[in-house]
C-alpha cells in the first residue's frame, strides 16, 4: 500500500500543474511528438521535456524516441490507478452521505410523530 501511496502522491503533483495536465489531455486523444505537445503551449521546448520527465516518472505518460522524434503517449494503468483511488473515495462518501440521509429522515419522522 505504501508503494501505491508513493505513486499516487506522484501522479497527483504531475497533475497539479497546468500545463501537465494539457499534455495529459492532448495525450488522451493519441500519441503525439514532443513540437505537437509543445505548439499550444507558450514555453520553451526544454520547459516542455521538464514537463514530460515528470509526467514520465509519475507513470502517466511513456516517451519513446525514434530517430529525431520523441513520441509520448498516455499510460492508461496508471490513469486507472488513480482512477480507482478516487472512485474509492467516492464511493465511501456516497455511502456515509446515505446513511446521514437516513437518519436525518429517521428523525424527522420521530418529531413530526410527537
């Protein structure tokens, strides 16, 4: 669990910046090259491979260099790591969130029948 905590702690901070979190939405259409990440962005290439070294060491996107062309592409395990992670949470808040409904009509019910 303590690995997987890691991981998460560093996909959630590649995620935290702005930027990053472009890449990964551009990624999630398709691969692409590091000048097709870079072209909406206002930044220097080197800013943009900053960028991808962190999005790559927190597991969520993989680069592969051919010839000249260094083509990224999205991770879908690792999207789905913290997928699950937040869907976990979700669910444990939609499950004490019903029980609070429950009771809150549960007492209602008790003053309204006095």
């Amino acid at each position: 669990m303590l690995q997987d905590s890691a991981q998460l702690d560093l996909m959630f901070q590649a995620l935290a910046d702005p930027a990053r979190r472009h890449m990964v939405e551009r990624l999630s259409r398709g691969s692409a090259s590091v000048s097709q990440l870079a072209e909406p962005l206002a930044m220097s290439l080197s800013a943009v491979v900053q960028h991808l070294n962190v999005l790559e060491a927190s597991g969520l996107v993989h680069t592969e260099k051919l010839g000249r062309v260094r083509t990224c592409r999205i991770e879908p395990k690792a999207l789905r790591t913290a997928e699950h992670w937040i869907n976990e949470r979700r669910l444990n808040w939609e499950q004490r969130l019903d029980r609070l409904g429950a009771f809150l009509a549960e007492t209602k019910d008790e003053t309204e029948g006095n």
